[in-house]
C-alpha cells in the first residue's frame, strides 16, 4: 500500500521541452505514411475513417511530453471507441493503418514524464485499448504475447531513461550542495577574518581616544571599511548551502597559493603559472575561488590530457575582476566528458556573480576561462 502511495504521488519529471523540431519531424512523416499507406494498401477496412483516424490524432504527438495523460486518454480512448465499433460493424479486422505505431512513443512519453497518477490511468486507458485490439484481432497467444512485449517494451524504456535521468540530476544536486557547503565555509573564515580585524582596530581607538583623537578617528574609518567589506561578503552567503552548522577553521587558500600547487604536482606535463595585475587586494572569497577553479582544472588536466607537454594557468586582476584561464596541449579533446567538477566550478563561480566556460581548444587540448567580479566583495555599505 505504500509503494502504491509513493507511485501515485511521484511528480513529474522536470524540465519536459514542449515541443521542438523532431517533434514536428515526426509528425510530418506519420502523416506522409498514413497519406502514401491509405492510397498504396489494398486490404485497408474503412479505409476514409482509418486515415482520418491516424492522421487525426497524430498531432496529440505535439503535447505528449507536457499532457502525457491528456494525450494517453485522448489517443487510446479513440482507439478503443473505433475498435469497438468495427467489432459491432463486423468488418474482418481492425480499422487502422501501419502508421499508428506511433502510439508507442506516446506510451514512452507517458512513463518518461509523467506523474505517477498520470502513468496509472494512462496505463489503464491504454491497457483497455490493447486488450479491445487485442480481442479484434487474434489469432494465437505468441501474437498476442508479442503485442504486449513492444508495448511493455515501450513503458520499460521510457522508465529506464526517466530512472537514469532522474539519478543524474540528484548526483548534480549533491554536487552543487557540496559546492555551495564549502564555499560558505571558506565565507565563514573570511568574515571571521574581518570582524577580528573590527575588534583590534576598536580595541586600540579606545586606549588612545583620550590622547590621540585623530588616531581614534582613523581607527574607525578601518573599522567602517572592514564592516562595509564584512557585509557584502556575508550578502554572498546568501544561496549557499551548509550541511552542517560545524565550520572547518582551516586556512583560506587564495591566489598566491596557485604556484605553490602547481610546483606540488610534479611537473609532467610542467605547469606554468602567470600572475598579472592587481592581484594584492583580492577579496579572500574571489581569491578563494579562483583557486578552487584552477585547482580542480589542473587535476582534470592531469588526469585527462593525453601527451601534453604544458599546462599554463594565467591570473590577470584590475579593478573590476579577476580574469583566469588554464589551458593544456593534450590530444583532441573531443573524447572528454564533463563530469562533476566541471558542475561544482561553474556553481563556485555562478554564487560570486561570475562565469566559466569549459570546452575544448580551437586546435587541441582544453580550455577553462573564467571570470569573477571583485565589486561583489568590494561593495560598500
């Protein structure tokens, strides 16, 4: 009773395109094979009500992703209808063209998007109709076993691509969690940084505020930069997500730390590391990032770059951001396929307001260029 419940209140599975240019592919060549059957085949019974009957509800394929019952009730109902009316008609075998196989992708469509309650009653629907035909049609059980494989065959499918789907986007999921956890962490350190920096600067104005005034005042104009720099690193908090309330109070790795990681892998393929412009007064979230993105794009270069002989990392600051590239020599990349590190730097750079684009080189190896504005972490009060 519980898995029933479970089935009947699984909801549909996201992201169902609406319609897009196979769809209108696959409706023109269901009605040219209707047109071309209905006039080439001799043995059709009703031929009219047959052609129109296929060509008629070929169009339902058009909202099979979005209606997937409405489709299902739609289609096989009809179906079943004309199958009984033939029976009652008495005409040798069922009204119908070959082209109506396509009622096998609208049976696919249903398992692959809908909701649970929409997969029970389409399957209900279009049980009744197998069975109506099925009844008008047979000769012997291994055809009536064989109609009910492709059918089956069908539903499987579109349950397996759902199934698989569904588990790839929760491995996302997890990772973008697991991103957005560390990244808080990291917020954590940084604001702890500051607010340690307010309380000395505080301290100090207060021992010489009765002798040095103007010490004072400079004391709180540090205190009013650190807490304007304090809020806008919490405001990118904002969208990151921790699994636990316990912080890990390690070290912010940032910018400087890129040489010494590249010298710490070895050097084959060598790493070259370039570090241009304004790069002293990196916020330690952007700076934190940056090293997390180049990090993870030297590991997937090591593991993925075939025959390289260099992988250059470049890190170019201004005032307005930070520009950082990787890129290696390896073989064509046109074999390698984005996994989940490649999620977790484009959600590290997405929550800091930047971008990252991954693909391949224009001649070979692989490229990671990115870019994070410093105006989030720089923003004043």
């Amino acid at each position: 009773m519980q898995a029933a419940r479970r089935i009947w209140a699984e909801p549909r599975a996201p992201h169902a395109p609406a319609r897009v240019w196979r769809d209108w592919a696959l409706l023109v060549l269901v009605v040219a094979g209707a047109v071309t059957e209905g006039v080439l085949r001799a043995d059709v019974p009703w031929r009219p009500v047959a052609i129109v009957l296929t060509i008629g509800l070929a169009p339902a394929l058009l909202w099979r992703r979005t209606h997937p019952l409405a489709v299902s009730a739609v289609v096989f109902g009809t179906v079943t209808v004309v199958d009984l009316a033939s029976m009652v008609g008495g005409t040798p075998e069922s009204v119908g063209l070959g082209a109506m196989v396509y009622v096998l992708v609208i049976i696919y469509a249903l398992y692959r998007w809908g909701a649970g309650r929409e997969v029970v009653l389409g399957s209900a629907v279009a049980a009744v109709a197998f069975g109506v035909g099925t009844l008008r049609d047979y000769t012997n059980l291994g055809e009536a076993v064989f109609g009910f494989v492709v059918v089956a065959f069908a539903a499987a499918l579109g349950s397996t691509v759902r199934a698989v789907r569904t588990s790839r986007l929760r491995a996302l999921d997890e990772v973008r969690l697991r991103e957005r956890e560390q990244l808080a962490r990291e917020l954590h350190d940084t604001v702890a940084h500051h607010v340690s920096a307010m309380v000395v600067r505080a301290q100090a104005g207060r021992v010489v505020a009765a002798t040095r005034p103007e010490a004072a005042a400079e004391a709180l104009a540090v205190i009013e930069a650190e807490g304007a720099r304090t809020l806008a690193e919490m405001r990118t908090m904002v969208g990151a997500l921790r699994g636990t309330e316990a912080a890990e109070l390690a070290p912010t790795r940032g910018i400087a730390d890129i040489e010494p990681l590249a010298r710490s892998l070895g050097g084959d393929p060598p790493v070259r590391v370039v570090l241009t412009g304004a790069l002293d007064d990196v916020g330690p979230a952007v700076g934190a990032a940056v090293f997390r993105i180049v990090q993870e794009s030297l590991t997937n270069a090591l593991r993925h770059a075939r025959h390289a002989t260099r992988i250059d990392v470049r890190v170019v600051g201004d005032d307005r951001q930070v520009r950082f590239t990787v890129t290696d020599d390896g073989d064509p990349a046109a074999s390698r396929v984005p996994g989940f590190g490649v999620v977790g730097m484009t959600e590290r750079a997405a929550l800091l307001g930047g971008t990252v684009s991954i693909g391949p080189g224009p001649d070979r190896g692989w490229v990671v260029d990115g870019m994070l504005p410093l105006r989030r972490v720089r923003a004043s009060a």
